[in-house]
C-alpha cells in the first residue's frame, strides 16, 4: 500500500518498505548522509540525514525513519541545520589529513598546484595547463616571475628541498604554447557587458573569467599594450613580452575587447563607463612610487623605482652613470638594480636598513644579483641625498642602523645608530621603497586613508551600486601578481553573480589541514631539486636575454616525480568535505584529544587510514552484505574503536585485488588502493 506525504514542498509516494531518505531521494530530494547504502542494511551511524516532521517533537534519522501518510517533512529548518552542523563538526574534531596539499592553501589564487605537478609527472602536460586555466590564464609568464608562496608551503623541504612549482607551471605552459595553445571555453552570450578599467594580471584574468561566464568583457588601459606591471614593471631577462603576448592573444581570440591608449578621466569617463556598462571593476594597480622623504630626493637623477622600469617597458633607455643605488628590498628593487647592471653602471648598491634575512625579495633574485656585482649595503638608511653645482645627484649620506624590537611586521625594527653615517658617491638614486595607487578620475569612489578603493572583501563591491574593485588598487595596496590574480578570480565570481540577480559572497572554502614534521618523511629517499638551465653571470651581465632555459622534459618529469602528494586521493569525491562546506563548519569548537594513528594495510592493494575514517561502517558492510566476505570489522570500542583487517592481509590480497568495493563506497577517503577506482554507492 503506497503512503503519501511531502517533503519541501514535494509530494512523495512511499512503499510500505521505504525509509524518510529512500523515497526521498527516489523523489529527487537530496537528503545528506555519509553512512547510507541500500544495498547494506540501516546503519544510522553517522547522524547527518536528520529530518523535521510537523508535529513530531524529536528530529527523525531519515534512514531509518519510516513515512506516515500525510507527514509534512522540513529537510532545511534552523533546528535540522544546527544538529547535523553539530554532527559534522563532532566527525570532524577527531578527522585528521589534508584535503589539500598545502601549496594550494598557500597559494593566493588557489591554483591546483598538487595536480598539475602530478599531471607533469606523468606527461599530461595540457591537462596539466587545463588545471592551472582554472585558476588564472597567464601561466608561462606567472611561472617564470611569482615570487612562488607555494613552495614556501612545500612539505619536500622536509625531505631535501620545495618542489620547483612556479617553473614547472612555466615548462607545461611553454610547452603547449608552442604545440597547442589553450582555447578558453565560452559560455552562451548572456547579454551583459562589463568594462575593467586596468589590463594588468588582476584586470586579464577577471576579463577571462567573466566572458567564460558568458559577458561581453571590453579592458580599457592607459598603456599602449596590455599587460600591466607584467610587461612595464618586470624585465625582459625576467619575463620575455612574447610569451605575455601570446597568453594576452588567447584571452583576446575569446572575443575579450580590449582599448588601449584608453585613461580613465582622460579619454573616458567614470559616468559615461557606468552607464553603458552593466557592471565595472577597477583593477588599476598601483603606478605612483612611495617617496623617501629625505632631503634632496627632488634633485635630477633621483627617480622612483617603477618609472625607471615602466621607460624600460615602453622602450626607452634610461640614462645612467657610473655610479647607481637603488633603495628598497623587495623584487622591484631587486629588478631595479640587476637591470642597472645590465645598462652600463659600473658600480650598484642596494641600501637596505635590515639585514639580508628580513629581505622580502625573494631569495634567488638576491642570489642572482650578487652574482652580477651588486653591493648590497644592509644596515643602512638613506639620510640625505646630495647634489653638485648643476643639480644633479653627486652621492648620498646613509645611516647606520642596526635591529632593535620587533615591529608590527614581526621583523626586527631597525633603528639608528647615533653619530654613525656613511658616504657613497652616486651618480642615480633609485627608490624602490614602495608603490601606492594614484585613483584619479573616479569620482565618488570611497577610498581608504591610504589612498586605495575600499572594497568589501567578500563581494569586492565597492560604494557605488554596480562599481567593484580588485587588486593592488583595493584595501591593502600593492601586493605580488598571484594576489591581484586571486582577487580578480574572487571578483569575477561575484560580479557574475551580481549580474544574475544574486549578492552571494564569496566565501572561502572549509579545508581539513593536518601538520607534518621532518620525522614524517624519514623515510623519503633524498633527490635533488632540478637545477634551472640558464646563462652565467658573465653572460648576463650585458643584455636582457631571457636567463633561464626553461625546464627539459625529462628534467620537469623528474622534479614533477619529488612531489609528496600531500593532498587527499579521495577529495572530489568526498561527501564529509562537501557536507562540510554545506554548513560552514567550526568543529575547533570541540577540543580534545585527537587521534594519531598509522595506516593499516588492508590487503594488495588497499589501506586505511583510521583518522580519515568516521565510522560510517560502509566498508565492512558492503564487504559483508553485499560481497559476502568478512575481511574487514570493527575492532576495540569506544573512542579507540577503528577498522580492521579479520584475517592476514596475505589471505585476503587476491580477492580484495580485483573487488576494492570497501574503497568504492568510503565517503571520505579512509579507505585507498593503488589501483584507481571510482565511487559508487547506491541510493
């Protein structure tokens, strides 16, 4: 006799033998479980699928509740919506690993970097670049300049040394560049338009995203090609504008418009932007050099860092003397100085007032400067800089500093040393100090003290209706490329959501993160990192040629193979993490003893990890039920409870090895085998 109810609305037609959740999901509702199976018999483990029932006093288990005619079922009240959050975050309080590998958590624009390597090691190199397209559509050029915070993350250097990841981006992507250049898939014209005012890393990869979205996407920049600090702020050495014009020719042949020659409160206006197009983003960047405020910065040679490299971009030649110092630690100081070298001066210094190891330069580009001749002055501040009679500079009086307390940075606050001071003679003073955002043109943009565009940070809106903001223009101010990218990934999706009629916020993903330490990995055999091809310092010294060689295929297959595969095998296909994200878990709010223990050879091929494992029981009872054998069970009680083998792992290897249906149906990737299987559970 068949039953009637409704669920959510829907009418729903029961057997006499169906559970809340088996005719639930028949009807198309989705109800969340973790321990479901109908081919297994009810379990009720793990407390998820909770139901409301009208006039019912308790939440019901949906898969052992039974239907009664007439019930009116609420899969979605607050009531449902705080048990199973509390369920999840009580799984989750005791469930340890990584969900993802901590390059990807450590990377702003949350690239797949685990994947793509793994695609590398095993020569799908355009799969490899389709992963990273996910992320952000400049690879060659991001790979050859990001200062890489993923390799800072890299759990190899606990073994030797990090991954070499930012340059295997750029073998993968140099590779199918040259072979077969990416096509950016289009969604259906959706009718609306979007002006990006900025045709830097940020601008590039929002227009990329929002006409994958399916929006007619028209860049507007002031400079004669597009680009931004990618082709005036960064050298040719570094980056060669062929390769960034050939990914900027990819994102363009998707039918993004893109004006150049084109400034804002110039040759357009913010009003008339606003009112043609549906939705703008401001991705302007940050152009306008930091002063030093020291006296005699106005003298002629003294000139902001990025000027200096923006004439290069636009091909003049900078005309310098013998004697050049370039002020600041970070890349654009770095940039500053090693292209000083390579423009005639005989003589670069680098002052610096902390010492090399609070340096935020990345470590190879001070290397590679040394090696090239630059002094490097650490411990010294610019105090004054002098002229002669015509003007010019003639040298520079610097302060001895030396480290005090530690500031707000957590770096050591340097500080004078009284009476102490030094004297260079300088020809050029390069100040490289910092870069800050100029906005003008923008009328009515609300801007911070600093002088950037405040943007919420969840939708990048800014104060005016359909106006949003990313990248170095916005909050913080400048920041590196693969910040600004992570940006205008984050904005591209909520102005895309702003033009379908919905304020979602972006927010950040809910990942399971587990420490290592070096006594994890004693056993990793050490191999090398992969040494960079390149020329010599004699041979760079004179020329922007490009430095490095790039990566050979067997070197980038080799490098690719010392990656430790942090992340979870089992994560797209996990339902505890997705249920997770479901409900904006907090499961740090139950504090307590978590468990650490070792992995448990099943049988060849299959292992478990019993801190993966919440104790659904799927496993053991798809082996029993469904497949009729008993070589897994449960073992101990209570919180020691785990699942175990029943008989010698030897005994059970040549039936496991051709079943694996206790892996088929784990929800979240406790149980692994080496040979690849795909989930199926049964509803």
């Amino acid at each position: 006799m068949s039953i009637k109810y409704t669920i959510d609305g829907v009418e729903v037609i029961a057997e006499a033998s169906d559970t809340i959740l088996s005719s639930a999901l028949r009807a198309g509702v989705e109800i969340p479980t973790l321990c479901f199976d109908k081919r297994t018999a009810i379990y009720g483990a793990c407390g998820i699928c909770l139901v409301e029932v009208e006039g019912v006093p308790k939440l019901l288990r949906a898969c052992s509740a039974k239907p009664m005619e007439g019930y009116v079922v609420h899969t979605d009240t607050d009531r449902v919506v705080r048990a199973r959050k509390t369920a999840l975050e009580l799984l989750l309080s005791d469930h340890t690993g990584d969900c993802r590998g901590p390059c990807k958590l450590n990377c702003p624009a949350m690239t797949d970097c685990q994947k793509y390597v793994q695609e590398i090691k095993n020569g799908q190199f355009k799969q490899a670049v389709e992963t990273i397209y996910e992320a952000f559509p400049i690879p060659a050029s991001i790979g050859r300049v990001c200062p890489h915070p993923c390799e800072d993350a890299c759990r190899r250097q606990l073994v030797e040394e990090p991954i070499s990841i930012a340059f295997l981006k750029a073998f993968a992507a140099d590779k199918v560049l040259a072979e077969d250049p990416y096509v950016i898939p289009v969604e259906p014209d959706t009718g609306k338009k979007v002006a990006i005012i900025g045709g830097g890393p940020a601008g590039l990869t929002a227009a990329y995203f929002l006409k994958m979205y399916g929006h007619a996407v028209t860049i507007f920049d002031q400079q004669p090609k597009m680009g931004g600090m990618l082709r005036y702020g960064i050298p040719e050495y570094r980056l060669p504008k062929a390769v960034l014009d050939q990914e900027i020719s990819i994102i363009e042949n998707a039918g993004v418009v893109m004006k150049n020659n084109v400034k804002l409160g110039r040759d357009i206006q913010f009003d008339d932007i606003r009112n043609e197009y549906d939705a703008v983003l401001l991705a302007i960047g940050a152009w306008t050099s930091v002063p030093m405020r020291v006296p005699g910065e106005d003298l002629e040679g003294v000139e902001g860092g990025i000027y200096f490299l923006e004439k290069l971009g636009l091909g003049e030649k900078p005309l310098l003397g013998k004697n050049v110092a370039v002020c600041g630690g970070g890349n654009t100081a770095m940039d500053c100085c090693r292209t000083a070298v390579r423009l005639g001066a005989e003589n670069v210094y680098v002052v610096y007032r902390r010492t090399r190891n609070e340096m935020p330069a990345a470590d190879i580009e001070i290397e590679e400067a040394e090696e090239e001749g630059v002094t490097f002055k650490f411990l010294t501040n610019p105090a004054e800089i002098y002229g002669d009679e015509n003007g010019h500079v003639a040298g520079m009086k610097l302060q001895i500093m030396e480290l005090g307390e530690p500031d707000a940075s957590g770096r050591r606050r340097p500080v004078p040393v009284e009476g102490a001071i030094e004297d260079i003679k300088v020809d050029n003073v390069l100040m490289a100090i910092g870069q800050v955002a100029k906005c003008e043109g923008i009328d009515g943009i609300e801007l911070t003290k600093k002088g950037t565009i405040v943007a919420d940070e969840m939708t990048f809106r800014t104060n005016i209706d359909n106006v949003f903001a990313a990248g170095d223009v916005t909050n913080r101010g400048a920041g590196i490329a693969i910040e600004a990218i992570g940006e205008a990934q984050k904005a591209a999706l909520c102005i895309n959501n702003y033009l379908e009629g919905d304020e979602v916020r972006y927010k950040k993903p809910y990942f399971v993160e587990d420490e290592k330490t070096e006594a994890d990995f004693e056993d990793k055999p050490k191999q090398a990192r992969e040494k960079m091809p390149g020329l010599s310092p004699e041979e760079r010294r004179d020329n922007f040629k490009p430095i490095y060689f790039g990566f050979t295929e067997e070197q980038a297959i080799n490098e690719a193979s010392r990656c430790l595969d942090c992340g979870c095998h089992d994560y797209y296909d996990c339902r505890l993490i997705e249920y997770a994200n479901w409900y904006d878990v907090e499961p740090e709010k139950f504090p307590g003893e978590v468990h650490a223990r070792p992995i448990i050879k099943v049988a060849d091929p299959i292992s478990h990890n019993p801190d993966k494992c919440v104790l659904c029981g799927l496993c053991y009872r798809t082996c029993d039920q469904v497949v009729g054998q008993t070589f897994i069970g449960l073992y101990n009680r209570g919180f020691s409870t785990i699942v175990n083998p029943m008989v010698p792992a030897d005994k059970a290897a040549t039936f496991c090895a051709t079943c694996l249906k206790c892996v088929e149906v784990c929800p979240t990737g406790a149980m692994k085998s080496e040979i690849p299987v795909v989930r199926r559970v049964e509803r």
